[in-house]
C-alpha cells in the first residue's frame, strides 16, 4: 500500500512580536549576523532545504510545505497523510507541540515524525509528541520508515535557489549545494558536530559530485552563486582538490560561500581557494584564549588579512561568555578583530546545547541558573543564542547580554554596513588580481569588476542614511575609489542611485512598522497522483521509449516548476531526429509542462541536421528553453535552434 508524506517546517507567524526568543525568524542575516544594522541589512528568506532534500529522494507520494499558516497547515492535513514530518529547531519547540495538537484533532491516524538539530531533546521530552524521532541523515531514515530499499550517495540533488535582496532589490540568486553534514572538530558548544558523534557524512563523496550539482545550476542560470553546505568543507583536502580540479577543468569562474576553520584553511594557498571560486568563508573567531583544534594553523590575523586582499569576504563568529572573559576582555578581543575588518560579524552567547560536553559540564558542575533549571521549557524557548543560560565567574548575565549587544552596535558604528564592506572587499580583490599571472585569478578580478559596477546605485543611500558621519564619508570615499578604478556610472545608474534611496527608505519604514515581514507558503508537491501533470507518464517513459545505441535521454522532473529537463547525450542521426522531435511534440501537446532541452553533451561530430526537431516544436516555443553548448556560434542546427528557442535562465 503506498504512503502518503507530508513534510513540513512550523508554521508561521514567526519573531520576537509573536513570543519567540529574539533571533528566531526566517532570516539567518537580518535576524543573527546583521541584526543591528536595520535597512541595510541584506535579506533573504532561509527555507527548510533539508524537506526538499528528502522529498526529492523518496519514493512515496509527498508534499513540502515551508512556512505554513496554521490555516493552510489544517487545509493540507485533511487531504489525508500517512506521515507528517516536522523539521524543528530547539528554540520553536513550542510551536511543535501546537501543531502536533492540530494533528491529533483534524488527521487523528497520521504518524508524527520529528526531525532537525531540536531532537537533541530527550526522548522522554519528545515522545508525547511523536511516533518516530529522526536523529540521523534524514534520507536513510525515512526510506527505511516507509518500507523503501536503501539507495547510494550521492542521492539525487535538487535545484534550491534563494535570493538575496538589498532595499528590496534581488542581487543574487544562490544555489545550496549539500556536501556534507557534520564535523569531526567537536567544538564543546557545537550541536551540529556531537548530533552526528563527530562524524562527518558525505552527502557528495567526492569533488567531481560537488561541481556536477553546481554545473546544474548552471545550465539553469549563469549568473548564480553557490552555497557550500558543509560544517567545514576545507577539511577533506583530497575532496577540496577534487573539486578544484573539476572547477579548473571547466574552465568556469564560480562564486561560493563556504564554511570552514582556521586549521582547514591552513592546508591551502589563497590561490588554490580562489580557483575552486571560493570568494566568502565563515570562519569561527571564537576568542583569542578558547583553544578550540580547529583554530590551529595559520594566525587568523594573517589569514583575514591575506583574503581581505585577494577580495575573499569573511563572515566571523565570536563568542560572549567565555570563562576567561571579563568586559575587558571582551572588548579587547572585539577591538583585535575590528581591526581585521571582517565584512559581516556574529556574536552568539556560550550557550549549553543538550548532548554537547559544555551542556554535560554545566549540569555536573551545577552551573546552570535555578530560573532554566526549575524551568526547562522556557530554557528550550530562549535557546537561540541571546539569552545566558549558565553561571559564570564574573559576570551576571545582564552584563553577558549587554555585551553581546553592544558588539552588534559597535560593530555596526565602528566599519559600517556590511553590504558596503563586502564591496571594499571585491575591489580589494580587483586591484590584486587584475594584472595577476594566472588567468584564472583575473578572471576572478573580472567578476569583482563586474559586481562593483552593478552595485554602484547603492553609494547614494549609503552616504546619506549610514549610521554616523564617519561611516557616511568612507562610504563616500570608496564610491570614489571605485570610480578611479572602473570609471564613472552612467546616467541609468545615477537615476538608480535615487531610486534606491526610496527603497532603503521604504525598506525602514516595512521595519518599523513590521510590514510584509513575512513569507508567504511554499507548497511543492512529489510524486502526487491527484496532482500529477497531465502526460508526466510520456515523460517519464521517454528514455525507454527512445532507446538508441549510441544516444541516451535523461529525464528529470523537475516537481517544484513542473518543468521536465531532458539532457541528450551522445550522437544522434538525422533518421532518428524526426521521431524525437514528433514524440516531444506529442508530449508538449498533451501538457502544459515546460521543457528545458539540455543540449550540451550531444556529440557534435556525429550529429546531423537537427532542422526536424526545431520543425516539430515550433509551435510551442514559448515553453521551450534550450541549454547550449559553447560550439553554438558555430554548428548550423545550434545557430538554428538559438534563433528559435530562448537560452534557459531560471
């Protein structure tokens, strides 16, 4: 019997406004790392891609939900599910238990499964409001649950894209890429490493997978950059040189934001970073006396320095409430690093996250405050990384709070938004590697370039609403420095530059009236057959359909868009051009999907005239992108094609 799967995040509303701890939200940005700079800080709505993830990977019948109000939570469970996960952090705990309520009343037979980092609950805490607990890699568990044979790794990826918004305006879209899930660098405060026991899962094994994802967005867009999501992804070297090769190989200049350490990071040139397209790490700063392994290596001042020069953006996380720490301290160790000029900077509290060995130290030595003792649930609500949880030696947790506070502000007072540091950062970069030997780091000098001009509307804003008047004219003056560079902006640019403050300043006003601060509902439904796309099964049936020796038809539906993309591979002759032509046309007619055709690995020297398939869907060229390779100016039948059909770009 087939089972249905709903997997699903909390629902929302979601923020402090709505009785949640202060950093909890949609946002990882606005809300953590750009908290204190309001209408500067760059946006972007952070989805639960791990449901996508594993949706894409089952076989049963499943729907996605991100953000749902409780109404359409309610609307979806009397469809009728089997199974209904929800991915949960520690600190929305509170709202699990709410919708669990709303399980049990309006879809009473459904199993409850629960899954993400807020399972480092006790089981005693959680089985009142599960059937199942999911502590491990999420598609190995639920295949299992629902009955279904395991399959290898790499699974397969789907295409996740979020936009990051200035003022309101999209600047870049970023594609997720999951390498890998935990770490083996067993920091003492760190869920993410001991939920996994400091194993590190290779949801990509090797280098060549890591940019065969990335080669896919592609195809679907040029211009977006990456995501690498992997607690440390520099630490497997022999990975990390893999996938250097790779990038290297294509001869494609890639953007990507990383996670990595200090000790990782030590294993490598800057060149060798900047050619895999590394241009932004997350490093852990931590605190100059915390002794962490993963900090051992290169100095960070030297490191933060060398990539500062090169154009490689650092977001740094530093720790409040260190034993050692006094405001003294802290101030100092926040001075060091203000120096080093990161582009974007958290400050987190040391917090006791259960199953770490800082939460096993704290209740040994009988160090957290009677308040969260007496009263574990409100801990749990407050578990955000804003609130002091345990005694300290000098300070009361009124002064820990006010500390962290006062980095958010200072950092944001003393260097300015970080929109603005990041563009210091590329034209940094620029004038180090434009006139470089290597042509792969000028091409990256090139893409700063290209970044630096887009941004150039935003200088106005910055210069007349920065948060004091010294990080007003340093905004100025880089404008300046910019123009020596790469010359003055055009008049389409400078009527930009008043438009955008408009929007900076509509963007202050959406804040502080709390406007469209919220999502609204993502529904993606897998393998649904009432919402099946009419002719899906001529799709899905194509590559055995069209069976040639020397040619193959990949398929992949794409759910989300209820999009097919067929990448042809191999060689195909003008007797066989026709017949796949008639069939796709056959499927077009009867469906209204869209069709990305993927031409970039046919054999071009054993190829003939493709005239027959341009024929045969002429008539649906509007829901026809095509994906082509370099040889396009040149090959007659690509010339062709292009004249018909647009390039696909998301």
């Amino acid at each position: 019997m087939i089972k249905k799967v709903l997997l699903t995040t909390v629902c929302r509303p979601m923020g402090p406004k709505y009785g949640d701890a202060p950093s909890v939200g949609y946002e990882l940005l606005y809300r953590q790392v750009t908290r204190a700079q309001g209408l500067f800080s760059p946006r972007t709505v952070n989805i639960q891609f791990s449901l996508e993830y594993i949706a894409e990977n089952l076989d049963a019948p499943t729907v996605v939900l991100q953000y749902p109000s409780k109404k359409e939570f309610i609307r979806e469970l009397k469809k009728g599910y089997d199974y209904v996960g929800i991915s949960f952090l520690m600190a929305i705990f509170h709202k699990v238990k709410d919708m669990v309520a709303l399980i049990r009343e309006h879809a009473p037979h459904t199993k409850i499964v629960l899954g993400g980092y807020g399972t480092v609950l006790s089981d005693e805490e959680l089985k009142p409001y599960g059937d199942f607990i999911c502590r491990e890699e999420g598609v190995g568990f639920m295949r299992r649950l629902l009955g279904e044979p395991e399959i290898p790794m790499p699974y397969k990826h789907p295409l996740i894209v979020s936009w990051l918004k200035v003022f309101g305006w999209k600047v870049s879209g970023t594609g997720k890429i999951f390498a890998g899930l935990g770490c083996p660098n067993g920091c003492d405060f760190c869920c993410t490493s001991h939920f996994f026991k400091r194993k590190h899962i290779k949801l990509l094994p090797d280098g060549q997978d890591i940019y065969n994802v990335a080669e896919r967005y592609l195809d679907m867009d040029p211009s977006l950059v990456f995501l690498i999501i992997d607690e440390d992804f520099l630490l497997n070297k022999k990975r990390a040189l893999q996938f250097r090769d790779a990038v290297m190989k294509s001869g494609k200049t890639l953007s990507i934001f990383a996670f990595s350490s200090v000790k990782a990071i030590s294993q490598y040139t800057v060149e060798e970073i900047l050619e895999m397209g590394i241009d932004g790490f997350w490093i852990g700063y931590e605190g100059t006396r915390s002794g962490y392994a993963k900090q051992q290596g290169r100095p960070i001042d030297e490191i933060l320095t060398e990539f500062r020069e090169h154009g490689i953006t650092i977001l740094t996380s530093m720790i409040v409430g260190f034993d050692y720490q006094t405001p003294e301290v802290v101030a100092q160790e926040f001075a060091g690093l203000m120096k080093l000029k990161p582009a974007l900077g958290q400050y987190l509290i040391y917090g006791p996250v259960p199953g770490t060995p800082f939460n096993e130290r704290v209740r040994k030595e009988n160090l957290m405050h009677e308040k969260w003792v007496q009263n574990p649930t409100a801990m749990y609500r407050r578990a955000d990384g804003f609130t002091t949880m345990m005694k300290h030696p000098t300070l009361s947790p009124a002064e820990i709070e006010g500390l962290q506070q006062w980095c958010f502000e200072q950092d944001f007072q003393r260097l300015g938004p970080s929109i603005y540091r990041v563009l210091e950062t590329q034209l940094l970069g620029y004038q180090k590697l434009k006139d470089s030997p290597n042509p792969r780091l000028r091409a990256k000098a090139a893409v700063y370039a290209t970044d630096l001009r887009v941004a150039l509307p935003v200088f106005l804003a910055g210069r007349l609403l920065g948060p004091n008047a010294a990080v007003r004219q340093w905004i100025g003056e880089l404008e300046q420095r910019i123009h020596a560079e790469l010359g003055r902006p055009p008049l389409t640019q400078r009527f930009q530059s008043v438009l955008a403050v408009g929007a900076a300043l509509w963007t202050g006003l959406t804040l502080k009236l709390d406007l469209f601060q919220h999502p609204k509902l993502i529904r993606t439904p897998y393998r649904l057959p009432s919402e099946r796309w009419k002719a899906f099964d001529l799709w899905e049936e194509l590559p055995q359909k069209f069976s040639l020796p020397d040619f193959s038809i990949r398929v992949d539906l794409q759910h989300a868009k209820q999009q097919v993309w067929l990448r042809l591979e191999g060689a195909l002759s003008a007797a066989h051009v026709e017949g796949l032509g008639q069939r796709l046309h056959d499927s077009l007619a009867r469906s209204k999907s869209r069709l990305v055709l993927d031409l970039s690995k046919l054999h071009w020297n054993k190829t003939d005239d493709l005239r027959p398939l341009a024929e045969k869907l002429a008539a649906y060229r509007s829901r026809i992108r095509l994906v082509l390779p370099k040889l396009s100016a040149a090959h007659p039948s690509l010339i062709l094609l292009a004249s018909m059909f647009r390039h696909y770009q998301g």
